[in-house]
C-alpha cells in the first residue's frame, strides 16, 4: 500500500490486554515528534494491501456490531477517542479471555489525511502487539561501553491490525485487515467475533476466488498420473486471466477447458461453489490484475521426482508424458523441447 507523506497520526492510546486482565492507560498520547510519528505511520500502513478490502457486516443479524458503532462514534467527534478506546479494549478482552488468546497490547489510533481510491479522509486504526522480539543495544559514554538485552516490537511486521476509512459508512467501511498471526484460520476471533468483518465482493475478491477455485478443482479433476497435464490446466488458467481485462465463463472454457467432459465437471463445481457464496458471479467479471500478482507465487508449477529431481511445468502438455519402465520397475517422464537454455 502507498503511504503519503501527508498521513499524520493525530492521536494514540494503548492499552494492555494481561493474564491477569485488563490494563488500561490514563490517557492518549496526542504530540509525537515528526520523526517518530513517520515511523509509526510506516509500521502501521505498510503491512496492508490496498487492493483486498473488507466491510463491517451490519446486515448480519448473527455479528455483534459493537466495534461499527464504536467506531462511527469516534469518526462523529474524534475528541473522544480515548473513552471509546476503552469500550474496544473491555470488547477485545472479553472475547480474549472467553477464547484464551494470547495476551499483548492494543493500540487505537487516529489519522487524518490518509487516501482510498483518490478520496482524502480520515482513518481509525486497530492493533494488536501478541509478540514481542529481543534486541542487543550498545550502550557507552566516552570509551566506556556496555551491551544489554531488551524486548520490543519489530518494527517490520504487524501481528494483527485494521484500517477503517470513514467513508462508505452506509454499508460498512472501507476496511482493510491484517492478521499474520492467524494464516491457518485456526481461530477468527480478530475478524468475525471483535471486528465483525466480511470480505468485499469485488473484482479482486471475485479473481482470487475464481483462481483457488481452479486449483481446488484441478486437484479432483485429474488423477495422480496426470500431473503434467495438471500443472498445464492452472497454468493456462492463469494465462488465460492474465491476457484478458474481462472473465467470460463460456470464452474460458472454449480456449482453456476445451474438452467437453471436463466442461461439465467444471460446471457442476461452480454450481456448488455458487451456492456456498449466492453473492458470487461465477460467469463474467472484471479481472483483477493484481489479485492474480498477490496468488501466483502461491501456485506450484513442480513434479517432484524421489529426492533426485524437479520438473518444473508451465504449460504445453502435449511435450511432457509419462510412462514405466518394466524392466528397471521405475516410472520415468519424457520431455521434448525445441532448445537447450
């Protein structure tokens, strides 16, 4: 994400969620140096990506909606920032407790001049510290010199935090999250329980979705000695994506899936996969660019061969097959190509 320069942080409170319970500080902290508040701004903005957004579910009767009221309280007169911040940390340590998460600090923030899709607003920020790093320090006075350890907060990473723009309050925010602590989705108190958030249904959301969904697909549409054929079916899926502005399902599946046969199994998994998400166009979207940036390196284009070899495939199955070798009881691949590199 794109930090300006004019991004300010023009208040912060912090307060600390223990083992033993809630401890909250006596005031906010409203005059930081400008040095130290770049910093500040930089390890809080830099860890998000613009392009992936969420909203506050408030047409979802089953989440508590606190934290969107609060938070609409503090955008009507940011002055009051500090009591609100209070309301969200006892919200937090409830859930925290009830839950048995991890202890830490929690900072409420406000920015001003802070810019989403060219509009100039300001943004409430919310943050979780769960861990901490030890660092060696160099301390001297003339040619005496001492070393010592401490613990702090990295500087280059965020464990848990949002951005909520004051704009489009009408349905939810403009939010954008964070949560590197939570990649397995083993527990969702931060997004679902205390925030309340639900992915924003837009472009970027609908390619990123319609490539794992190509990958989960391919995952049951081929068997295990079709491998090559596999990896070529995501990579040209992904090709497919990139050369095109606009997702047409029946244009993809003229030029990608061809086959007839796996026309209809790719049919009857969408059908599945529209009725988990009704709010999903599956047939034709704009194609997000960036979405498809953010999940290719997670794709694997590698056949794994024993410990001895790695097959890297990025398309033209037709140049690759597979066979046994009856007399050495060995499978092998056979691969043909123009020119050596």
């Amino acid at each position: 994400m794109v930090i300006s320069s004019e991004v300010r942080l023009n208040q912060l409170v912090i307060h600390k969620l223990a083992e033993e319970g809630l401890i909250t500080s006596t005031g906010s902290i409203d005059a930081l140096d400008e040095d130290l508040n770049k910093l500040l701004v930089n390890y809080f903005f830099k860890s998000f990506k613009e392009e992936e957004r969420y909203h506050f579910a408030i047409d979802n009767e089953e989440i508590d909606p606190k934290t969107f009221e609060v938070v609409s309280q503090i955008f009507d007169n940011p002055e009051s920032l500090y009591d609100h911040s209070l309301v969200l940390a006892s919200h937090l340590s409830a859930l925290s407790q009830n839950q048995n998460i991890k202890e830490g600090d929690f900072l409420v923030c406000h920015f001003e001049d802070c810019v989403i899709d060219d509009e100039v607003t300001d943004v409430i920020g919310l943050f979780k510290v769960e861990n901490k790093e030890t660092y060696i320090k160099i301390m001297g006075q003339g040619n005496d010199f001492n070393i010592i350890s401490d613990e702090g907060i990295s500087i280059n990473k965020l464990d848990k935090g949002v951005l909520i723009f004051n704009t489009s309050r009408e349905s939810g925010y403009q939010v954008l999250l964070v949560d590197i602590t939570n990649k397995s989705n083993s527990a969702q108190y931060w997004q679902n329980d205390f925030l309340g958030l639900e992915k924003t249904v837009d472009e970027y959301y609908q390619t990123q979705n319609l490539i794992n969904n190509i990958q989960e697909f391919a995952q049951g549409a081929f068997e295990q000695n079709e491998k090559p054929e596999k990896l070529s079916f995501v990579n040209e899926s992904i090709d497919y994506l990139k050369n095109n502005e606009f997702f047409n399902k029946e244009d993809y599946q003229e030029k990608v899936l061809q086959s007839p046969e796996l026309i209809d199994q790719f049919e009857n998994f969408q059908i599945k996969k529209q009725e988990e998400e009704p709010d999903l166009d599956t047939n034709q979207f704009d194609i997000s660019k960036p979405a498809i940036k953010n999940t290719k390196r997670f794709i694997r284009s590698i056949i794994k061969l024993d410990k001895n070899f790695h097959v890297y495939v990025h398309g033209n199955k037709e140049q690759i097959t597979r066979g046994y070798d009856n007399e050495r009881k060995l499978n092998y691949y056979t691969l043909y190509f123009h020119e050596e590199h």
